[in-house]
C-alpha cells in the first residue's frame, strides 16, 4: 500500500508524529527483503524491510516539532522500538532539524542538555549507521562556531570507555571544512591513537582524508609525524 506526502500531512494535524510514523511505515514492512538489512548489520536489529528513499519520503511528510527538546523526546521514542527504520527516522529528523540557521542561533541557552540528549542517543541501539549521522549532523552541528564547548565535549567523549562516544569525538567536525579546529581534531584522534577498535582506527581516517579536502598539507604532516597512528587510520588518511 503506498501513502503520498499529500495523504500523510493532511492526516498528520495534531497527530503523535511517532505513533503517526508506525500508521504509515508498518503496512509498508517486507519481510523477505528485512533479512538482508538484518545480515548487514550483523543481526543486531530487527528491520521492517523499508528502502531508505521510500523511509525518508514518509518520515519528512509527517509533521515532527519545532522544539528541539520535543523533537528529542520523539527521536527518544523512536529509538525505542525495535525496527531500525524508526532509529533512521529519528536521526533524519533531527539532521534536517539542526542543519537549519533559523534553528542553531537559539541554541546557546540549552545546548548543554541537547549535547546530553545527543550523547544519550550515540548509547542507544548503538551502531555505525545511526552514530555516523547523529554525531556530526546534530551534536556537530550543535557544536559548530563554538570551540570551548566542541573541546570540552569531545574531551569527554574520546575519554568514555564507550566507542561510540570515542568516534564521535573523532568524526563531529566531518562537515566543517574551513571551521574544523584542527587542534581539537588531532588532538582526538591521538588520544585513541593505541585504539585497537576498528572503528575508532577508521573514524579517525575518515575524519583526517575529510579535512585533507580542506587542508591536505595539514594531513599530510600530522600523519607523517605520528608514526604510532594504526595502519587503517593511515590508509583511510591518505586515499
């Protein structure tokens, strides 16, 4: 059964945007092709079988809050069910939420809580496709312009034993180009230099041939000054 963007938001006045989110993803669920999704990630989630232009269509027709703070009680509620494609969900909305201007410059006065609320959600349901969006596009984006608190959180981030914490203290600056504070940037990544986390190793390349694009001499010196970088952070550097 297929649901337009018209047919959702002129159902959508007034309605849970979560419980909304289930009334017209769940009918859509194939489980022939969840076994796959499922297999990709290990087997660690269940999955509804939805495609993510198909999710992504639906979830931006449904009418979700303005308010930061509301929107995380939603993002909170989704990460609460079992199928991933909520978890996407969640991380998609809060992504186009904090992407806007309109929306960053007010954030100053509770960013404290929206980063607990970010760090909340990087522990939940914890894995690379939902830390990959939520640590630079909304804690990152959160962050951005402000290099105290990007230094202090990340400081606290890159020392939990947590290794979801640990990456996103090591790719929260991804989209920064010319704003990224590479000290803070370099700083992180050696930190975790020892890491034997496979994730954390590719984190910190990732984050490093990112920068490469902005300031490739940069790179280049760092990586050539820190023998002690695993081989993966070196080779996904250098690509």
């Amino acid at each position: 059964m297929k649901h337009s963007s018209a047919s959702v938001k002129a159902s959508n006045v007034a309605v849970d945007p979560v419980r909304e989110l289930v009334r017209v993803l769940k009918p859509l669920a194939n489980p022939e092709r969840a076994v796959p999704m499922k297999a990709y990630l290990r087997n660690q989630f269940a999955f509804l079988g939805i495609g993510t232009e198909e999710r992504r269509r639906l979830c931006f027709a449904v009418d979700h809050p303005s308010d930061p703070l509301a929107l995380f009680d939603e993002a909170d509620a989704l990460f609460a069910k079992r199928e991933r494609e909520y978890h996407y969900c969640a991380c998609d909305v809060l992504a186009k939420h904090f992407r806007s201007k309109k929306y960053v410059a007010d954030l100053e006065k509770i960013q404290q809580i929206l980063l607990k609320r970010c760090e909340h959600l990087i522990t939940t349901n914890s894995w690379w496709d939902t830390v990959d969006t939520l640590a630079p596009k909304t804690a990152g984006a959160i962050l951005r312009g402000h290099p105290n608190e990007l230094d202090k959180w990340t400081r606290r981030w890159i020392s939990s034993n947590n290794i979801w914490l640990q990456r996103s203290a090591i790719i929260i600056q991804l989209h920064y180009k010319a704003d990224t504070v590479a000290e803070v940037l370099f700083d992180r990544i050696l930190q975790r230099a020892n890491s034997k986390e496979f994730f954390v190793q590719k984190g910190a390349g990732w984050a490093l041939r990112e920068y490469a694009k902005t300031d490739p001499s940069a790179v280049v010196s760092f990586v050539t000054a820190n023998p002690q970088l695993s081989a993966l952070t070196k080779r996904e550097a250098m690509k």
